[in-house]
C-alpha cells in the first residue's frame, strides 16, 4: 500500500484477508447477491448448439447462406425472415428493433434487440454475421420465444431505486445508476422488472444490478457484474516520458517472488525493483496551458472510485516516479492501456473503442476503496485498479486483463458472456499475448505460463495459468476465473502456432460475433469462421489440431464449398468449388448431391452441373480425407429461374442507351473498342465493345467521378423476379476508389444495389436481384457509378442485361399485427404478392362484434413483389380495440383479414413523474399520463419564478408520454416544471414538480 492510504488499511483489514485466492468478487458482495437458480440445457448437432428447453438453436456455426446484396441491416434481416421458424422467430419479426452494426474487415455484425410490449427483453439480442462475399456465416441467437408475462407494472421506478439502494448499504458517492422497465425470463417464466444499475464509488464499490418484481417490488436477483482480475482552455498534445514496469520485475529479471528485493514489502522501493524500472514514451498526453495531463486519444487517467487519490497533473513532461509513489500506477496504466488500444486500432486496423463514452479508456489506479482486487464496470466503461497485496496496476498483466474485459464488452456492444468463463479466459488471453511477446522466460520455465506474475503467485494469492490440462465441457467446474483458463490457454496454444498478430486478429472478429449467452464453444467456432473469412482457412488445420483436442469441435475435416453463380435463369450452369480441409492431409473422395434428391450426381473435387428445371435446390457434398468422413448441406442453395430476355445492351453500338455525366472528376465514362489501353480481365462471355472508367488510360492527374445513367426507363409492368446481369473488371488502386450500380423507379431517389469499395473485383460475371424494387413497377431506371478521386486504375464493364420472370400473381397477404406506440395504435401489414388490388378499409371495435371502417389505404394493384403497409390509429380510449383489413378488388370483390386485438393501457387520471434522472447533466426525461387526447404545455420556471425554457407545446394522444429535455444551455442551479393539459373532452389537469441541474 502506499503511504498516502495507510488510513484504509485500518478499516479494511479484514475486507482485504478474506479475498478468494483467485481473486474473485468481495465475499461481502457475494453475501449481497440475490441469484435464483437457472439452468438451460444445450446440446450441439453438427454445427448447431440447441437450447433443448426452448426448443431452439442459439448458435449456427458455418452457415454460407447467401442473401441478395442490400445493407447489413437488411440482409440480416432477410436471413432471419426466410428462416424465422427455424430460429423460432415470429414470422414478421415485429418484436425485434435493429440495435447496432460493426464493420470489421472480416464482414459485418448486426445486431437485433427483442421487444415485448415496446420492452426490451433482458439478453434477448439476436448477432447476425454477414462475409464480405454478402454471406451469412454466424448467427447467436438469444431470442426467446412464448413470452407469457402474468405480472403488472406498478412499482415506480423511483422505489425500485430506493430498494436497491437500502440493499447495499449504499452511502457516499455514486458513479452512475439508472432504473428501466424490461422484461426477465428464467427458469422459463416471464416478469415485468425493474431492472435497476448502480456503481457505488465508496462502499460495496461494483456493479451492482438488481431486478425488482415490477408488481410487488420483490427483490429477484442482486448481482455485482463488475468484472473482476480475479470554462475551456486551449489544449494540445505532447509526448511525455515516464518510468514504468514493462512487462513486469519477475518477468523481466526472471528472478522469483521473494529474491533479495523481489517482494512488495509494503510498496517499499528497492535497487532491484528500480534495476527493471524502464523509461517510455508517453504519447500525446493532453498539454493543457503548462500542465501535463494523462489524458489521451486511447487512455486517460480518472478518480472515480475511493480512495480519490487525483488525477497525477504536472507542471513537468517527465512523469518519473518510483513504485512507493502513487503516481507510479497511474503512469504505468496510462502507457500500457495506450499502447494496447494503438496496436489493436492502428496495428491491427480493428477499429475498437469503449462505447459508453468518448475519447480514451477511462482507468482510475487507485480504486475499490483499496482492496486487493481490480474489476472493469460494464455500466461505465471503467477499469480500476486496487492496491492490497501488490498494487494492482504495478502489474501489466492485471491492467490488460481488465482492458480484455473492456475489450470484449466493446466489440459486442455490451454483449459480454461469462458462460463457461469466457471473458475472464478472454482477459487472460489478451495479457498473456502480449506477455509472451516480451518475456525473458523461456518455454521450459514454469513462469513462461504464469498469469499475473508479479501480482500473484505470491504469498498474496496464486494467481493462474494458461497451460491449463482441463478439457472441454468435462473440466469445467463452474468457476468462472478456472474455467476461463481453458480458453486462454487454448488460445495461447494456437499463438505459438501461428503467431501474435494473427491470433490477435482472429481473437476479435471472433468475439464481434458472440452476445452474452455465447459459450467457449461458440467463441471457437467463431474463431474458426473468422480464419476462413478473413485467410481463407489459411490456418485452420493447426487451430483445429488445438480445438479438436481442447474438446471444443468434433474432428479434424472441415466440408465447404462455394458456386461461381447461384441465381439465374435455365439451362443454368454451376461451376462448384470445394473448399474442404483436413488437419489428417489431403481430401481424397468427394460425393456431390447437386439437386437435393438424394442422388449422388459428382464424383470429383469440383463438377459442373446444369439445372434444366426451374426450381429451388439443396446442395450437398460428402467429402472424406481417407480417415474421416463429413456432409454439409446448403439449404436453397441454387435458384434456378425461367427468365427471358427483358433488355440487353453490348455497346457494340456505342453508349446511346445512356447519358453519361460528369460529377467533379476530369474524365467520364466512355466506349472502348479493342485492342484495349489496358489489360483487363472479362469473363469469357465479354467480347467487342465495351463502357470504360479507365483512369489510368486518361492520362496523368485523371480523375473518375463520372455516372452512366439508362437514359429510357425500363417498362417491367409484366415483370416479376428481375435480375440484372453484366460482366466486370474492376481493378482498384486504394480505397478511396469505388463503383455502385443503382436503381431508381422515379429517376430521384436512387437505392444501392451492388458496391465495391477499395478493393479489386476482377474477371466477375454480377447477377444483381432487382426484384424488391423493379418488379412491376412501369419506370425502371439503372445507372452506374464510378468514384476514382486519384489517377488510379480502371472499371470497365460489358453485357449489361436485364431478364425475368412472367405471370399473373395472387394477392397475399402475410401478416397483418397492432402495437401500441406513444399512445396511438401502429398497424403494420404485408403482402407477399397483388393482383387487382384497389386497397384496403381498415375497421374497428371495440367488443370484437360490430366493427366500422375508420380509413382506407390504397393498395399497389398488380404486383410480384413484397409490399408493406401501415396505418396509425390516433383516436384511442381507455378499453381495448379490435381491428381487422377489407381487402377490396378493382372489381369491388372483397375478403377480411383476421382480427388482432391491442390492449391500450390508457392511465385511467393524468399525471407527471419526477424527471430521471435527477439531478441530471445536461439531460434528463419527464413522463406523464394522459387518459384523452390533451394539448399539453410544460414550461421550466428558475427560482425567481422567471420561465426560461418551454419543453413542450403540442397535442398528444392519449397514453403514456415522454418527452427528452437537454439543459446544455442553462446554469447548474433547482428549476421547476409546470405541466398544463386540456383534454379534448374539456377535462384540465396541472401540476408541478423540482428539477435540480448539475454541472
């Protein structure tokens, strides 16, 4: 401990003697927690993991289900609708709100939040994983179905504060709390909750989260989440220097814990300690006036937790500080934190940064009220670091385990799993990394595997490894810091196989595809996924030589395999590939089902075969490597079309079907004849003329920035299943060069239909599907764009060519749902296909009985494509409504729709809660109950009674309301707000409450 906090020790001294020795969580915090039983039963069929209570898959590993090219968000959600009965989805999706997207350079993670009741259902987040070849690769599914809720809300959330609060003793300062309503499901039951955060900075410090029966305030679960190791001025940024441990005294000298002046001896300096003392650059701390500030792009220094010890500014750019100073910690937090969050965001070119905040990631040296114990807060974004024993932040391993934790959270967006210690495996994993590249042990030393070398193994506690034997599921024991040691070690056997850098990559794309349910056996298939995404399988025999003996996959053969097309009109011909791969040598024998009918059809590695019928068609292929032997099934893998010929153009005559424009650049797209400038690679289908974007064939200091627009719409009113094909070469020199194709059905409003993006896409025959936004439609408009902003390389394209499908469709209508939404009815339907459709009377009721038709929507007449439709209902009461769909033809036939039924949960009085939260900085949300449609003025008053703001001036439907106010333009200081409201039925209601703002 350092002199400055001998003070602690004399109320603490029994708090720090009874930590664990794998420094797990406070043993007071565990006599706080509330944790009901729940346990889910899994088993994994090939390369699907089932949750057998609900019935459904959470994880799908090795997907390669192709979907039409659109963005993320999209092409997730299309994957999820044609397979939603397999992932027990309801079939329009319409409990699930898009959540967040990372790009990656592996691809894209989307992310989908379940709602019930316009209430997010605790951890039921769906990550849908998309390669860059527009794949569905990974899918975590957290969804859960039959929510069957029997509770009310009625517990304030004010009250739901208070109870968590008196649980914990809660006294002194408070980093951050906040209460939600959200829905819970364990054991297979449901309850509406208040889910309640608190971060205590003084006593019972963690992070704490509590959920509290909504109906009668019972507490059902207490948990601290916290991760454990067990005026402005003018600014700029300098690099300063700094004394530190890099790595650490016993790793560095290679001595033991207890050498001559190899112990902690209560923080005490020693010539030995000192000897591997070294001096590092300190980049781009903040230079504030004349004071240097550990504040910086990737870490900052901050004081959030007791023992408030400050945040280590000087006059001076030499932070020099020996180990009995406290400002030693802070400097070696600072160096460690930066240089890690640099090598994955400038190294590694994985963009990563915490989420909950800007700027670097915030680390308090000298928390947790002291404790021998660090943890990383989820609900803040924090790492902290305590000082018993050894001080935790004298240890590089300790600092980058809590980043690891920060890491995982991060990537996930707040998706971090402890199942089957997972993120503790994944701390340890990214210390030992960086670890074993800096050590001075070798690996026949007992050390070279040491977790926390300098923190533990000591007399202070025994610290862990990452040569663990324990294998997969048997060894867990449901500890999460010695089960976490399966996976870091797993990990740390691929690094020696394969080296930092990569293991590093593939450590992060794959836990990007992971959400707070995953297992260490998703995480290992996710981590296979990303090698074949972003190497092409270039590493997986000796990941798999790891994995298979770990326990974490079945066996050595991988079975893949890819098509040069899967979409097109008959006689369709597919080149097949296979992409198999065996840790045990060459793949020897291949059986191709090529149609779905259970027939062999090939015999060899890669058959060309043609589809003759139109049809939709299951793929699969056998492959054996002389030892083993594995089939994978691509489920509507082929789709084979009975297109014509709608348009064609070769150019042979030139570019007349189309204007062509300048948009900034100094050349434009123009027709080239042979021979050719350059040397471009066509498929074999391209021949003559061809449309050139040739920047580098236009000379020096040429730039593209030029658009090829279909000059005569295209007339597809009889058209349905519209693909557009062409051939293409794109050669790219950086990646500020890019192409799009786009479509257009009124020539304004544009939708990108196929992009490439920096990166070269050469000999490539495209088949886009124009379907959901060409099909019928009378003007269809295509134009080509290519973005070449320096004197680069070319894009040159031929045979653009348009085909469909004919024939007269059905109307079908595929779903029709109600929801409640700020105080109004939302009506949501689609149709899957039209005809003859004038549109739709929408009727209500209110007893199921006699219904009446309160608007009409009209319809898209004659249509092979999705259409959806919506309707908002504002005249609402305080019972239920009832509301069905009149289909109506041109010819005045009609049909009915099935009737869904809304519960309005009308407040049966007015009334205004108090703003949450309070006090606030600068913003803070005020809700209230209106039981009829009110106008409502709220206006803020200051205490002269002067008004200074007015939050609000508007009609509002009847229900429950919120409005978001931002005080960033007033003074910290107590305002009071004053609802008036005036009911359409001449009620009035006014009331008011006290806002304190504190800056």
């Amino acid at each position: 401990m350092k002199k400055v906090f001998l003070f602690v020790l004399t109320f603490s001294l029994i708090f720090i003697t009874s930590i664990n020795a794998q420094k797990e969580k406070p043993y007071e915090h565990k006599q706080l927690e509330i944790l009901p039983a729940s346990q889910s039963n899994f088993i994994t069929k090939g390369s699907i993991r089932y949750d057998l209570d609900l019935n459904i898959p959470v994880a799908l590993y090795n997907i390669n289900y192709p979907v039409s090219y659109s963005t993320p968000e999209k092409m997730a959600l299309a994957y999820l609708q044609e397979n939603h009965t397999q992932l027990g989805l309801k079939p329009q999706l319409d409990d699930l709100r898009y959540l967040s997207e990372r790009e990656t350079r592996a691809g894209y993670r989307v992310r989908f939040q379940q709602y019930y009741d316009n209430y997010p259902v605790d951890g039921a987040v769906i990550t849908v994983s998309i390669n860059r070849k527009n794949n569905i690769v990974f899918v975590m599914n957290g969804y859960k179905p039959n929510i069957d809720i029997t509770n009310s809300i009625s517990i304030a959330e004010s009250a739901a504060l208070e109870t968590a609060r008196r649980h914990i003793e809660l006294s002194g300062r408070v980093n951050f709390e906040k209460s939600e309503i959200v829905v819970f499901y364990n054991g297979g039951k449901s309850y509406f909750v208040n889910k309640v955060n608190l971060v205590p900075a003084e006593k019972n410090i963690g992070d704490w989260e509590f959920y509290i029966d909504a109906e009668t305030g019972t507490i059902l679960k207490a948990e601290d989440k916290s991760h454990y190791s067990g005026g402005a001025h003018s600014t700029q940024t300098a690099t300063a220097s700094g004394w530190l441990f890099d790595p650490d005294p016993i790793t560095s000298s290679t001595a033991s814990y207890g050498d001559p002046g190899f112990s902690d001896a209560g923080d005490a300096d020693s010539d030995s300690l000192f000897a591997h003392t070294v001096q590092r650059d300190l980049l781009d701390v903040t230079l504030d006036g004349s004071t240097y500030k550990l504040v910086g792009p990737y870490a900052q220094i901050v004081d959030s937790e007791s023992p408030f010890t400050g945040l280590y500014e000087q006059d001076s750019a030499n932070f020099h500080f020996t180990r009995s100073q406290s400002a030693f910690e802070a400097v070696n937090c600072y160096f460690h934190i930066d240089q890690s969050m640099r090598y994955i965001n400038e190294t590694l070119n994985f963009t990563l940064m915490p989420f909950q905040y800007s700027g670097g990631v915030r680390v308090d040296p000298h928390g947790l009220g002291g404790a021998d114990n660090s943890h990383y807060i989820s609900s803040t974004g924090e790492v902290a670091f305590g000082d018993g024993g050894v001080d935790d932040a004298e240890d590089l391993f300790v600092v980058l385990h809590e980043l690891g934790h920060g890491l995982h959270d991060w990537v996930t967006n707040g998706a971090l799993s402890q199942v089957d210690g997972l993120s503790e495996g994944s701390g340890d994993y990214w210390a030992m990394s960086y670890l074993r590249s800096v050590t001075n042990f070798t690996s026949a030393d007992p050390e070279y595997n040491w977790s926390f070398p300098w923190d533990g193994h000591n007399e202070f506690w025994n610290g862990r490894l990452t040569n663990y034997a324990a294998l997969y599921p048997g060894g867990l024991v449901g500890q999460i810091h010695t089960d976490g040691q399966i996976w870091a070690s797993s990990l740390m056997q691929v690094w020696d196989l394969i080296g930092r850098e990569t293991t590093d990559e593939l450590f992060l794309e794959a836990l990007s595809m992971l959400n707070g349910s995953s297992s260490q056996e998703d995480a290992a298939n996710a981590f296979i996924q990303a090698d074949t995404d972003l190497f092409a399988g270039a590493h997986l025999p000796d990941i798999y030589s790891v994995f298979q003996a770990r326990g974490y996959v079945s066996g050595p053969l991988t079975v893949d395999f890819e098509a040069d097309v899967t979409v097109g009109g008959i006689p369709l011909t597919v080149n097949f590939t296979d992409l198999s791969s065996s840790i045990e040598g060459p793949i020897t024998s291949w059986s191709w089902d090529l149609d779905g009918d259970g027939n062999e059809d090939a015999a060899v590695e890669n058959p060309t075969f043609v589809y003759t019928s139109a049809g939709v068609y299951d793929v699969s292929l056998t492959a054996g490597d002389g030892t083993n032997i594995l089939t994978t099934t691509k489920t509507a893998y082929i789709k084979a079309r009975s297109d014509m010929l709608v348009w064609m153009d070769d150019f042979e005559s030139g570019a007349g079907n189309w204007t062509i424009t300048n948009d900034g650049g100094s050349a434009v797209w123009e027709v080239l004849s042979p021979p050719f400038p350059n040397s471009y690679t066509l498929p074999l289908t391209a021949s003559g003329s061809l449309l050139a974007a040739d920047s580098d064939e236009a000379g020096s200091s040429t730039t593209f920035l030029s658009t090829a627009t279909l000059s005569t719409p295209l007339n597809l009113s009889d058209w349905s299943n519209v693909l557009l094909e062409f051939d293409s070469d794109f050669r790219a020199l950086d990646s500020d060069d890019i192409c799009k194709v786009e479509v257009s059905t009124d020539s304004v409003n544009w939708i990108t239909k196929l992009l490439y993006n920096g990166s070269s896409v050469r000999e490539m025959h495209e088949i886009v599907d124009l379907s959901a936004e060409a099909d019928s439609q009378a003007t269809v408009w295509i134009r080509i764009v290519s973005i070449q902003p320096g004197w680069d390389w070319w894009w040159v394209v031929d045979n653009i060519a348009v085909f469909g499908e004919t024939g007269v469709v059905p109307v079908e209508l595929t779903g029709f749902s109600a929801s409640l939404v700020n105080g109004t009815v939302q009506l949501e339907w689609t149709t899957a296909t039209e005809t003859n459709n004038s549109g739709f009377s929408i009727e209500k009721s209110v007893d199921n009985v006699n219904f009446n038709s309160i608007s009409f929507v009209d319809g898209n007449g004659t249509t092979a494509k999705t259409s959806n439709y919506s309707y908002v209902d504002t005249k609402v009461n305080s019972s239920n409504a009832y509301y069905r769909l009149k289909q109506i033809d041109f010819d005045g036939s009609y049909s009915y729709s099935n009737v869904v039924e809304v519960d309005l949960n009308i407040p049966a009085d007015f009334s205004i809660s108090q703003n949450y939260p309070n006090p606030f900085n600068p913003s803070t949300t005020i809700k209230f109950g209106l039981p009829v449609e009110s106008k409502v003025t709220i206006n803020l008053f200051n205490t002269l009674g002067e008004r200074v703001a007015q939050i609000a001036n508007s009609d509002f439907a009847a229900g429950n309301q919120r409005i978001d106010f931002n005080a960033s333009n007033l003074s910290s200081g107590v305002y009071f707000y004053t609802i008036e409201a005036i009911g359409v039925d001449g009620t009035n209601f006014v009331s008011s409450k006290k806002m304190m703002l504190m800056k």
